[in-house]
C-alpha cells in the first residue's frame, strides 16, 4: 500500500501540469523541480530492474519517467539559430537581488552587449541612482515602477538604448510587484513589458502568483503579441506559464538552454532552475541567447537578440 501510494504521489509530482495539480502549494515548488525529479526517477527504475522482486516497481517508475522525457527533451534540443542581422533587438533580464547585486559588473555587461532594452527585477530607484551613472554617455534612459523612498526589491526598472527611440513607458498595478510597460519607437504597436512576479512559496504567495502569470498569459492573448522579461517564479513545467505559448515563446527554445539554471545562481548550472525568462512573440527569430553570471546576484541574467515579426 506504501509503494503504491508513493507511486501515485511521484506520478503527481511530475506530470502536474498535465493533472492541473501544479497550481496549488506546495506542488507549485515541487514541478520546479521535474527535471531533477525525471532523472531520480529513471535513475531509480534502472537500479531495480535486475531485481526480480522489484521489476513491476521499476517498470512503473520507467514509465512515469518516460513520460517526462519528450517535454525535457524538446527544452534541452539545439537547432541552428537564425542569421544575426544589424536591425536585431538586444534584451538583457536580470533580477538584481533587492539592489545588492554590483552595478559595476551590470555596467561592464551593459556597455559589451550594448542592448537595446534591460529588464531588471527587484531594482528600484537606489539601484537606478547607482547604475546610471556607470553607463553614463552611452544614451541610455530609465525608467522605475516604484515610488521613490520605497525598498528596490518591490520594483522594477527599465533601461532603454539610443535604439529603442521615442518609447512611452507607464508603470502599472496588476502585478503584486509593480511592472512596467513600453509601446513606440522600434516597438511600433508592439509592448515590452518587464515582469516580476510573486514568489509561489506560501499558500498566499501562491494566491498572487496564479494571478501574475495569468495577468502575463492575458497580455500575451491579446491583439499583438507583447514581449515579455523578467524573473516568472515559474518554469517551462508549471501549467499557468504554458498559457503563454501559442502567441508568444520562450526565447530560449531551441537554443538548447531552456533546462540552463538561471537560479539559484550559487548552484551549478545544472542543478537549479529555469524561471527568469524573455517570452517574445511565436514568430520571432532569435539570433542569441545566452545566460549570464552577475556578480552579487542570485540570479543569472539572460541575454538574447531577437528580429520581431511584422506588428
């Protein structure tokens, strides 16, 4: 009876997306963890198979496993990028660690990448006031979506470069952290939000995240396919940020990276998880995609060049 449970609870844990179990806590924490938990899973089912007695419980755990697998495989599958070409958009996203990560390696980022647009979670007027500066003669504009005096890890800031042209930016509420969105200039119809949403890790905070990314997913339905950055709290695995797909993807797909780990940045690579993401419109050809170390954060930045569809 134990194994059979435990079994019914793996299969939970891994396919609930499928199950629509993943929305809730603490399975929301759980499905970020799938492609660790695949592995443990097909690890374990190939340890007991030469086990006579424990061949129908390697055969269950195989099967479970396997049914993971496509999904991981299409996020880990590399294809040949598109031509980089001179009209291409640069996006940085980086959350910035309630503004303790070190603004002179972001500037040294900023100033080698020159991109057109930066997305930094959990940055504020603190950070901008510190950052500025460092980038100062390159034509760069900020904007925040907070109120001055308040801690930087309830906002969000947006840099744009000469590029980006005569941009309208406004701050807006729906999100539990304050987001900011552009429309005009290189963007034409088009917007670019920079998103930060709440962290799934209570049974509240789980609450405001369901409502975040589906805030996200709206935005992304509508009339013209928005581009979207910033630190998700959510994976590829989490059912709510698969509503997103169909307009609009993952930058990352089909760059082989969509398994890298882009927090916590003090774990390799492989071992943490995928949620800061740049989801640009499904027709979008990138050009570069790139995950990032930025020193004092705990996050990894993602880089990337684009070449946007017609509006």
């Amino acid at each position: 009876m134990t194994s059979r449970v435990f079994l019914v609870a793996l299969a939970a844990a891994l396919h609930g997306d499928r199950l629509r179990l993943d929305h809730r806590y603490p399975m929301t924490m759980i499905a970020a963890a799938r492609p660790h938990l695949t592995v443990a899973t097909a690890a374990a089912a190939v340890a007991l198979a030469p086990v006579r007695r424990a061949r129908p419980t390697a055969t269950l755990l195989g099967l479970i496993a396997g049914a993971a697998v496509p999904g991981l495989l299409r996020r880990a599958r590399r294809r040949p990028m598109a031509a980089a070409s001179v009209d291409d958009l640069t996006i940085l996203a980086s959350n910035v660690l309630h503004g303790r990560a070190d603004t002179s390696a972001l500037a040294t980022l900023i100033e080698r990448a020159r991109p057109d647009f930066v997305a930094l979670s959990e940055a504020g007027w603190d950070f901008r006031d510190k950052l500025m500066p460092l980038i100062d003669g390159m034509g760069y504009r900020a904007w925040v979506s907070i109120q001055p005096g308040e801690v930087d890890g309830a906002g969000v800031v947006l840099l744009a470069g000469p590029r980006a042209g005569d941009i309208d930016v406004k701050s807006g509420p729906e999100l539990y952290f304050r987001h900011l969105r552009a429309t005009g200039g290189v963007l034409g119809r088009r917007s670019l939000i920079a998103a930060h949403t709440a962290p799934p890790d209570t049974v509240a905070g789980v609450r405001l995240w369901r409502s975040d990314v589906g805030h996200l997913a709206r935005w992304a339905h509508g009339p013209v396919a928005p581009i979207i950055a910033g630190d998700f709290n959510a994976t590829a695995d989490h059912a709510c940020l698969q509503e997103l797909v169909g307009p609009c993807r993952s930058a990352a797909d089909g760059t082989g990276q969509g398994l890298v780990a882009t927090f916590p940045a003090s774990l390799p690579r492989w071992a943490g998880i995928h949620i800061d993401h740049v989801f640009v419109p499904a027709a979008t050809a990138v050009t570069r995609y790139e995950i990032v170390d930025v020193a004092g954060s705990d996050h990894r930045a993602i880089l990337t060049k684009i070449r946007l569809p017609a509006a």
